[in-house]
C-alpha cells in the first residue's frame, strides 16, 4: 500500500500531466531535509520543498468567466 507521501508525490505528478502550471516543476530526488531520506523534490513557486514536507494538496478553483 503506497504511504501518505507517495500519494502526494503521484498525486502532483498527475497533475503536471494533465496541466500546465507555472510555479509547479518537478527537480527530482535528493536527500530531504526532514526526513534524511531520499524524497522527490518540486519547486512550488519560489521555494524548493521535499514531498515529504508536503502536508496536503489543495485545488483552486478558477472562475472560467473571469479569462478572456
């Protein structure tokens, strides 16, 4: 059974497949820095975080009628 982290990981993974988002990218695997372990790291807007220290995934909905 995949942990709460794998999850996250596969979850937004999904999410750069389907979506284009231009404060998302993936960098890959490092050692993290909370946990010691060897986690995928993405860059979420200016920061660059483990997915481990991902907590949870929210979605924003966007209001179609306010783009023109």
């Amino acid at each position: 059974m995949p942990t709460k982290t794998e999850l996250i990981h596969y979850r937004l993974q999904a999410m750069l497949r389907e979506h284009s988002f231009s404060d998302l990218e993936y960098l890959g695997e490092r050692k993290s820095y909370k946990s010691g372990e060897l986690q995928h790291w993405y860059r979420i807007g200016e920061s660059e975080v483990p997915v481990d220290a991902i907590t949870e995934l929210e979605s924003e909905d966007t209001d179609e009628s306010d783009t023109i």
